[in-house]
C-alpha cells in the first residue's frame, strides 16, 4: 500500500506503459493513479480494494467518464458504456480491465 | 444638480471589492503597487506563437476551490470565484446570513470559450483528430454563463447568473447589469463586475498581431505605454474585479461600510466599424453618465481612461476627453500601463484601483509615459508620479470595446 500512496503522490512520473502491465495489482496501480488525477482532493491511501470507490471516495459520474477517457487516452481501451459497472471497485477494475491490457 | 434628488431604496452603492490583478491580489496591494509604478508583465509561452507578453495573476486559487474544480472548471471560473469571496468578506458578507435566492451574479466578459475551444482541438490534434478524445467537461466550460455560473455553484447563490458580453467594456457593462437590477428590486445584492482569462487563448494574440496591435519591446513592463509617441499596441492581461452592490437604504440598515456610490452611467453604441473607435459616441457616452449622475463635467475630479496603446486609439480617446472636460480641471490616468489590458476585467479593475483616491485625494500615474505623443495630450494627465490634489469626489472609469460598444461609470463619495 505504500507504494500506491507513493503513486498517487506522482501518477504522471510513475505511470506504467500498457505493455508493462502483467498483473491485476499493476491495473489497480493504473486505475489509481487515473483517480488521483481525476479526484485529486480525495486521500486515497487507505482505499479498500472490495469496496465501492464511490462509497470511499467522492466520484460523480462525470469522474467517471473522466476515469474512462484517461484509460482511452494513456493505454487505448475502451470501456463501453454497458460495462461502467465493472468499474465499481478496484478489484472489479483490476478483474474487468487486466485482459484488455493483455490485449 | 440638475437632476431630481434619488431616493435612497433607488441609489445604489459599492459596499466590497474582489480582485486580482498582474500586480495585486487585494485592492490594497494592488493600489500600493499602483502608487509606487510597479508593472507586472511577465514573458510566457503561447502555443504556436513562441513567447508572449502578458499580464499574470497569482491568487491562491485553493483559497476557494477545491482542486477538482479549479480541474474541471475554467481559468476564468477560478477567477471569479476568488473575486466573489473575496468581495463578500471585504463586505462583511456572510452567505450563512442572506437570503441567497435574493443574490445576483452578473460578470462581464469580453470572450469566453477560446481558451477551453483551444485546449480541446489541440487535444485531439494528438489523437489525428477524433473527437471520441473530446472532453465532456467542454460545454460547461465553454457556455457563455460559465463564470457566474460556476460562482453559483461555489458559494451556493440561488439568485439569477449570468455573464455580459461585451467586448473590452464588459467590465463597465457588469457592474451597470448589477446596479440596475437592484434599482429594479430583482435582487438585494449584487455581485457584478468583470474577469478575464484570455492570456489562455492563442487566438487573441494571433488576432492581435494580425492586426498590428500587439505590444512589443525589449522589456515586458515597458510594453504597454498609453499615449507615449512610442506606443505600439496591447499587452493582454488576465485578471477580475467584482463588486458587492447594494441599494443604499439596505447598505445603511446593516451598518455598511460605503466606499463609493454608483452615481450614473452610460452605454452606447458607436454603429459605424467593428474595429476603429468613434470618438463622438464616446463623447455621447461619458455626457450621458455624467448627466445621469446629476452633475456636469467639472463636477469630475478624475478621469480613469480606457487607452489600450494603440495608436489610434488613444488618440482618439483624448480627442473625445478634451471635447467634454475642456476647461474642466479634471485628472486623467491610466492602469493599463502597469497590467496591460485586461480585456473583460480591465473596466472593474481600473475603477477599483482608483476608488482609494475618494478617501485620500491621492492618484496614481500612468507610466511608461517618457515622450508624450501631442496628439494625447491632456491637461492634468497624471504621468510616471502620483498626483495629490485637494480632493477626488468623482471618478468617470471609461471602458470601450470592439463592434463599438461605449461604457462610462460615474462613482461618487457617498456622505
């Protein structure tokens, strides 16, 4: 966990590559330093991974659709609308989004 | 006076003041650096153009906002948010304790949605223009209303909002909108005046430059000089200044500390070219807010002029001036020379900066003044020093803009 802190802290500095991501606590590293970018007054040092983000976190559905460009924009995966539930909680992110990154 | 004595429930007096400017972040500091000649034009990259001059503001944008705002919301949001607050406490405003459905919002802007229109084609200019990489942030950014609006939603006001577009003399324009819906009863307070963004976008520069109107210089905060015979354009500048309003009766019923009256004001229109000034609208213009303000021109101490430096002009702005206050007596200064011009806010700030001289007789120069071109000259033009005189009880602020539009504002001492 102190690595994600450290990674929120620098999303742009340490973000990975697409081809870099192997494993579902690589996609939650990603997801997590997209979030710090899009929510950034929120701490999200001690965000449970089964959780729902947006009972942890302030994320509005406009985040969201900011959280799916930014997956659009830095790695090229599309998240169709029908799937925005998989993008619940960062173990169903990690879950929904490692095979595209695998791609 | 030649016109009839106002009721006090009808007068409308400025009872706050919000701003930030290149060189100012409170109208203290802002005066302070006004007095002392101190510019504040900085170099800064500009997309496609290479460097730029312009004038920046360095308020602390997280005084007010969250970062998820100042994120998704716009420069000129930011702005008016901090102005706004700002205003409110130099008031002695509490939101806690007004009816916030009787608040009113009215911003003046000179442009908006360039910079964000900018942001976004550059944006997808990275992704061989397809528009699925398009923000969905771009149509709150870009509505017209964005700044007011976004000032509603900050502080939670549930009166009316919107902005007033009207080129260069938005300012003006905003604080009349304010002054006139109180005299209305729309609202019992206002929250009016102008902010600006455009050191953003690009294309105001470019247009400039197309133009031939954009300053240059060796030296940034020599750039901008008003009626120097060297004068050779505009430094565009960011910034805001809003006003609390309040109609004098409810101003004395809390206690209000009164710094000046909105005594009279004019709006007009020139109708003949989208570009070039016409100096005897202006003459309209400034008779029409002297008249309404029941006095006559030698009854203003202080002129604050609109000059931008360029030739034309300020040229043409001194020939209107000479026409009404011949005789007169009356002070004339300039603020751009110090912040350049900063478009929808420059009519606010430029009042705000020389509201002080009501209380202390005291106004600031122009600067960068060093070869007067004879085509301005002005008798008692305040230049490179301060100037004290016996006193200042009114103030005209001049603010024109582009297709023609005209504005004058009349402040008064208020006993």
């Amino acid at each position: 966990m102190t690595e994600l802190t450290e990674l929120t802290k620098y999303p742009e500095e340490k973000i990975m590559t697409a081809a870099a991501v192997t494993t579902h606590e690589d996609v939650k590293k990603i997801v997590l330093a997209i979030i710090a970018e899009v929510a950034p007054d929120e701490d999200l040092s001690n965000l449970k991974p089964e959780g729902r983000l947006r009972d942890q976190i302030e994320l509005d559905s406009m985040d969201f659709l900011d959280i799916v460009m930014e997956l659009r924009k830095k790695y090229g995966i599309e998240v169709p609308e029908a799937d925005y539930g998989k993008l619940a909680t960062l173990d169903s992110c990690a879950e929904y989004l490692l095979p595209k990154f695998l791609k | 006076m030649r016109v009839r004595v106002k009721d006090a429930s009808e007068r409308v007096v400025i009872t706050g003041i919000g701003l930030t400017a290149p060189n100012g972040n409170t109208l203290a500091e802002f005066r302070r650096n006004l007095l002392a000649g101190r510019p504040n034009i900085q170099r800064i990259p500009m997309r496609y153009m290479g460097e730029v001059f312009a004038g920046v503001c360095n308020f602390d944008v997280l005084k007010y906002q969250k970062r998820k705002e100042v994120r998704n919301g716009t420069r000129a949001g930011s702005v008016a948010i901090y102005c706004a607050s700002e205003a409110l406490a130099d008031a002695g405003l509490s939101l806690a304790g007004l009816d916030r459905s009787r608040v009113g919002v009215y911003i003046g802007i000179t442009e908006h949605g360039n910079v964000e229109t900018e942001n976004e084609v550059y944006n997808i200019s990275k992704f061989n223009y397809d528009t699925k990489f398009w923000t969905h942030h771009h149509n709150p950014r870009t509505v017209a209303n964005n700044p007011a609006g976004e000032v509603t939603i900050n502080l939670g006001i549930t009166g009316p909002h919107y902005t007033i577009g009207a080129a260069c003399a938005a300012g003006n324009a905003g604080l009349i909108q304010g002054a006139q819906m109180l005299r209305l009863g729309e609202v019992d307070v206002a929250i009016a005046g102008g902010v600006s963004e455009s050191i953003q976008t690009f294309g105001i520069f470019a247009g400039f430059k197309a133009q031939g109107a954009l300053a240059h210089h060796d030296d940034p905060n020599q750039a901008s000089r008003p009626f120097d015979r060297d004068r050779n354009g505009i430094v565009v500048a960011e910034g805001g200044g809003l006003y609390i309003l309040e109609r004098l009766s409810d101003a004395r019923r809390r206690g209000a500390r009164i710094i000046a009256e909105v005594a009279g004001y004019g709006l007009n229109s020139d109708a003949t070219d989208a570009v070039l000034p016409n100096p005897e609208r202006q003459v309209e213009c400034m008779n029409a807010a002297i008249a309404r303000a029941g006095l006559g021109p030698e009854d203003i101490d202080l002129v604050s002029t609109h000059a931008t430096a360029t030739p034309q002009g300020d040229a043409q702005e001194c020939e209107a001036l000479r026409r009404v206050f011949a005789g007169c007596g009356t002070h004339f200064n300039n603020t751009k020379s110090f912040i350049g011009h900063a478009m929808g806010a420059a009519g606010a700030l430029e009042l705000a900066g020389n509201l002080p001289s009501l209380l202390d007789g005291i106004i600031h120069p122009t600067i960068n003044l060093d070869n007067l071109d004879p085509a301005c000259e002005l008798p008692n033009l305040v230049a490179q020093r301060p100037a004290q005189v016996r006193r200042v009880r009114a103030i005209l602020n001049n603010s024109f803009g582009m297709l023609g539009i005209n504005s004058a504002v009349v402040v008064t001492a208020c006993e």
